[in-house]
C-alpha cells in the first residue's frame, strides 16, 4: 500500500460485509456493524463506482435495463470479492469460537483493517484480550472514525500499529500487555498477498516465536493462476498502489510452515469453501477459484 495512505482495500472489505449485512440472505457472515464504520463519502466514492461499472455492462438503450442491472450486481459483487470476504470472516470466527472453548485468551486481528468483532461479540470479548494489528495509517483512520462515532473502546482491546514491510510482529507484541505464555489465535485475512514470500515468511515465523504451543494462526492465500480475469484484477489493485505480490503452491505449503515452526492443520481448497459456505445459494455467490484457507498450529 501507498505510505501514510489509509488501504483502500480494507475500505472495501468493510463495504462488502456491510453490503451483505443489509441485503443478502440468508446471512453467511453477519458484520451488522460495518456500515457504521464507513464514512458518508467514502460509501458515496464507491457506490459511484459499482454505477459505472454496471452501467457500462448494460446499454442505456435497452428497455430491460433496470431488471439487468439487478441482475449484474451479484456478478460485480463476486468480482469484487464479496463470497471470499464472508466466508474467510465466517471460517475464522467459528474456529475462534471453538479455540475460545479450549484455553484460548488472547485473539490477534492482523490487518484488521475496519474489523468490528470488539464491538460486534461481546459473548467472546469477555473471555479473551484482544489485539488489532494493523499499518499506522489505516488503524489511525479507524481510531478516527470510532472517535467520530463515540464508540466506547472495550478495556481488552489493544490497537498495534505495524508495518509488516519494516517491522517484526514479535518486537511491536512485546511492547504491549500482549502474554506472550498465553494461548492465542492470529488471524491474517486479506494481507499475504500484498506482501513478499519473506515478509509473510517472516511474520508467520514470529507468530511461532512469540505464541505457545497449540497456538493457531489462520490466513488465506492466492494459489498461482494465469487466467485473464485475475491479471485484470491484479492491475486495477496495482493501480491504487496495492499490488499482489504473493501467491503460494497448495501442495509445499505444510513443508514450508514445518519449516517455520507450523504445523498444517487444515488447508480448505475452492470446493471445500464452495460446499461448507455457497451451497443451494440462489444468488450466484461462490468460493473463489484462486484463494485458499489455512489453519496452522504452533508445535
């Protein structure tokens, strides 16, 4: 991402779970929260958008054409990521719920972007310390607006500003109440591909320094792809200056993590979050070809 830039992508992750909060059913993630966090203009800059995409999808002379605007919205949304932002959120919260169950106390939200579960699971919050890890920029934007909306912030969440491409998760954790003798849940949604092989590499080693065994990290991924559609998707994201820069083969993947201190625990391909997610949908949304999930425990 752009220096001293808020993401633009966490703006539109945000956007996408609060689109689906209020529109779609049934409810695969339910962020019921995330519209509030997104200011007026920025909602209006990317409505703006989505406009002009379908209206260039659907000629102005066409008699049908508000019916076929309707129906174009579902296919931008999946272009946009829509199905992988809910079911990555999905995925991880009912793992962190089952961990919770288990002795986890301390939940780690790396690039947490405009993330609302303080605020939205009070349930979970009152058993675990919460820890949102994100670029200075983007958590200043959402400290910001949370000032904006006189959120009370809970006691158990601590904000971690991070620069993943300068800085060490391990060195800024230590500088908060962060118990490093704790049993803890990382998640790292939406960020590998951003990032360089070493700079995941290096993070996820940290993770395995820093975290007790037993520990669990969860994090998606790209798998390597030359198709048409993704070389356009990966241009427009170059051209507001957040590039994918990663992507990583399925089958070396438990190897490589073995080799960082992690162990593989799950490894959920297209056709797995297809069938626990998508099934007998009726609005077209599907899992991702191109993206991964995996859990991984710290030995």
């Amino acid at each position: 991402m752009i220096e001293n830039q808020v993401s633009l992508t966490a703006i539109m992750t945000a956007y996408l779970r609060a689109y689906h909060a209020m529109n779609d059913a049934p409810k695969i993630f339910d962020d019921f929260l995330a519209d509030r966090l997104i200011p007026e203009e920025r909602r209006a800059l990317i409505e703006q958008g989505f406009s002009r995409a379908l209206q260039m999808n659907v000629p102005e002379s066409n008699v049908a054409c508000a019916d076929q605007k309707a129906n174009t919205l579902p296919s931008l949304l999946q272009a946009m990521g829509l199905p992988n932002v809910l079911s990555r959120s999905r995925y991880t919260e009912d793992n962190l719920e089952q961990a919770v169950t288990q002795g986890v106390k301390q939940y780690v939200i790396l690039g947490a972007g405009l993330d609302t579960f303080a605020f939205r699971r009070p349930d979970l919050l009152r058993q675990i310390q919460v820890f949102e890890v994100d670029h200075p920029a983007t958590q200043a934007f959402k400290r910001n607006r949370l000032a904006e909306l006189a959120w009370d912030i809970p006691s158990n969440l601590h904000f971690v500003p991070v620069d993943f491409t300068k800085e060490r998760l391990a060195d800024a954790l230590k500088g908060t109440s962060y118990d490093l003798q704790t049993k803890s849940f990382f998640s790292w949604l939406g960020v590998t591909m951003y990032l360089t092989r070493n700079e995941v590499f290096a993070t996820l080693r940290s993770i395995a320094d820093i975290a007790p065994a037993g520990s669990v990290v969860i994090f998606d991924y790209f798998v390597p792809e030359e198709a048409a559609h993704l070389k356009e998707m990966q241009e427009n994201l170059r051209k507001i200056g957040e590039p994918i820069k990663t992507s990583f083969d399925p089958s070396a993947l438990a190897v490589e993590l073995e080799s960082l201190g992690l162990r593989l625990r799950e490894n959920l391909s297209p056709s797995d979050i297809q069938e626990r997610y998508f099934q007998g949908r009726m609005d077209g949304y599907h899992a991702n070809e191109h993206v991964r999930f995996a859990m991984a425990v710290v030995e």
